[in-house]
C-alpha cells in the first residue's frame, strides 16, 4: 500500500515511479522523501519581495503622498503553503568504479508571482562517489551557499540578503583529504540570474563564455566546520551598443566568503561574512554601474558595486529549538566615479540589518514553528562612486507561524 501511494505522489507531479530491485547486487531506484508547510505571515508595512510576500528581502522605501504620509506604512497579511516539496533520492549502479546517485526535485514556488503555486524544478543532478573524490553535475547550490553553514531561520528567505541563495546547473568536483576538503566548481544561470540593460536574464552571463568559477576549501572536524571561498564570475551586458556598434566591453567580479560553524550536544552556532562584487544574481545587495560611455561608439565601460555582508545563527534544543539570528550588509558603491546608470540590487540602499528571534517544536515528522523578524534599511541618494547618502531609515516586522509535516 505504501509504494502504491508513493506511485500516486510521484504520478501526480509528472515523475515515472521506480524502487529499489536487488538480487544481483546493483540497486536502482529512487526513495521519495519531502514535507507539506504552510506559512502565515504578517508584515508591519510594505516589503520587496518575491512569490506575493513570501520570500522577502527589505522593507520597502518611504513613498509619500500628497499629505505627506508613507504610503508603503501600513500591515500587510498572507498565507501560503508554495514551500511544500517534494524530493527523489535515486540510486543507481555503479559507474567506473564510484557509487552512482542523484537527486530530483520540486517545489510549488512557480517561477514567477504569475506562475504561483506552479510547480519548478529546484535540484536535478548526477552525483559519482570514488573513495576520496566526488564529481556532481546537474543543478545544485551555488557554491558560496554552504550547505553546512547556513541559516536556520523559519523564513524561506533563509538569510537573505545577507546570504547567498541561489541554485546554478553546475560540475563539481571535491576532492578530500581526510577533514580537508577542496571543491571546484564551474556553473551557469537559470532561475538565479544577474541583472543587465536587457533587465535580468542568463544572457550576459551566456555571451561573456565563461562560467562562473568558484574554488572553495573546507574542514570538517567533529564539532567544527569551517572555511573559505574565491567567486569569480564575467558578464557581457551588451552584444552591440546603442548607436549600432558591435561591444566588445565585458564587467568581471570577485567575491569572497569565509564561514564557521561549531557544534556542542544541542548547542550551534554559525558565522559567516562576504566581501562581495555584482551579486544580484545571489538575491544580495550590489551589482554594477555604468563607469563611461564613449560618445562616438555608444561603448559602455562598467564597475562591479561592492558590497560587505556578515551574519551569524545561534540555535538551542532539541525537541524545543530557539534560535537567534542577525545579519548586516553594507553598500560601499565602486571603486571609481561612474556615470549614474546602475544594474544592481538596492543601489540606492546604505545598508541592511536584520534581527529575528524563533522558537519551534517537533514531534516525530510535525514541527510548528514561529518567528519575529526585524529588518531595517537605509534608502538614499548614491554618489559619484554609490556610496548612498542622506539615508532615511525604514523598518518592517515580520510575523512568522509555519506548520510542517515531513515524509
């Protein structure tokens, strides 16, 4: 009966169900895993946001009327139960002598507010296990989202934008010695893409022809895991400049992570920071300007924007969690004086900061969990080189009560 329900589930999102045979000691097949949340949330005020209100960023800028209020002042309620997910762990035979296996899987996120509740594939890959070495390709994490160090938040913005979040088709190769590990990693954009005179899409990423590169080296001890990261990516806004002239001009970025998390019986603490350059396609602050304009050609020059960016989660309990985390990210514009014309996240934004204490409780595969996040940010004027002046703080308080059930 329950593979016949399993069959069911997997039939009804458009997969071919398979289980596990044996009897000539190769195994294939895929064990079907996931969980059901519904989030009720409630915001004091207008925020920015993804999916109608469910992932959010920051609150929105001050938007004055005619009387002199704040337009975006104001509550703001919702629920939604697009988180729900589910995943296929396949296994395979094995494959030139390493243990084969996959991951498949889906939420109900949609791609759009247009295709809510629609459901979108978040991880598709191929994974191959030597003794010391692994090799991924399919869609995963972005690298600088570090799967042993992130946040535990009850949101789904788990961090953001103080964290990276993204998911990228990708090769990774890890290889370990002992606790030490190195990973390698080259990838493309889908859903997670960066921002551009054609507005957001994998294009300029495609046309630069060079993949994201990423080298990240990590230590897993029993208690602590900790390490650092290099991000190098090349975008090609354009393919040919205003006034018809083929554009040669390419923006590069480096990025930089370091990350920490110790463990202690029912005791986690996590830290992390992020020097970062053009970002967006991250869901952080930052991006690029335009640096010049050649008047004859119509030729751009551009600017990577730089942004600084720490966080750090503290979790206690076992059956009973709570947890606390903060984060903070600051612009600090570019390097040089640019023109004014910005492609990016937040460039009118000085800086962000977030708050939010939490409380869950799990009883075998139910978990009800609640959080109160603060998040305040400082909107301006950018400068010649985006550093944002004259800021106004605003702020927003999110009200979080989430039911899970896991299967």
């Amino acid at each position: 009966m329950k593979k016949i329900l399993l069959a069911l589930l997997i039939a009804a999102i458009g997969l071919t169900p398979m289980f596990s045979q044996s009897g000539s000691g190769d195994s294939f097949g895929i064990k079907v895993k996931g969980f059901v949340k519904t989030d009720v949330m409630l915001d004091t005020r207008q925020t920015v946001t993804a999916r109608e209100g469910h992932f959010l960023l920051f609150p929105a800028a001050e938007v004055i009327d005619a009387n002199g209020d704040d337009i975006n002042e104001g509550t703001n309620f919702n629920m939604l139960s697009i988180q729900s997910r589910v995943t296929g762990l396949i296994t395979a035979p094995d494959f030139l002598g390493a243990k084969s296996s996959g991951v498949l899987e889906g939420a109900f996120f949609g791609h759009s507010n247009g295709d809510i509740n629609g459901f979108r594939l978040r991880h598709a890959f191929v994974k191959l296990t030597w003794d010391n070495s692994t090799l991924l390709v399919g869609q995963y994490w972005h690298p600088m989202f570090i799967t042993e160090c992130f946040p535990g938040v009850v949101s789904f913005n788990t961090g953001v934008p103080f964290q990276p979040f993204s998911r990228n088709p990708q090769i990774r190769f890890t290889q370990m010695f002992d606790k030490v590990h190195v990973e390698l990693t080259a990838a493309s954009q889908r859903d997670f893409v960066s921002d551009g005179p054609n507005e957001g899409t994998s294009t300029y990423l495609r046309n630069s022809s060079i993949p994201i590169l990423n080298a990240t080296l990590k230590y897993k001890g029993k208690k602590l895991t900790a390490g650092a990261g290099v991000n190098y990516m090349s975008l090609k806004p354009r393919l040919v400049t205003p006034l018809n002239i083929k554009s040669e001009e390419n923006i590069d970025a480096l990025s930089f992570i370091g990350f920490a998390k110790v463990t202690a019986d029912n005791f986690t603490i996590k830290l992390e920071g992020i020097l970062g350059e053009n970002n967006t396609d991250l869901l952080m602050l930052g991006g690029y300007a335009v640096e010049s304009v050649n008047p004859t050609t119509g030729e751009e020059t551009y600017l990577p924007t730089k942004t600084l960016s720490a966080w750090t989660d503290i979790t206690f309990g076992k059956k009973v969690k709570f947890g606390l985390f903060g984060g903070y990210t600051k612009n600090l514009g570019t390097d040089e004086d640019n023109v004014g014309t910005y492609y990016s996240r937040g460039n009118n934004i000085a800086s962000v900061m977030r708050v939010s204490p939490r409380i869950s409780y799990q009883i075998g595969t139910t978990r009800f969990a609640g959080e109160v996040e603060y998040t305040a940010a400082e909107y301006g004027a950018p400068d010649t080189k985006g550093e944002v002046q004259n800021t106004t703080s605003v702020a927003n308080v999110r009200l979080i009560l989430s039911a899970y059930l896991f299967f």
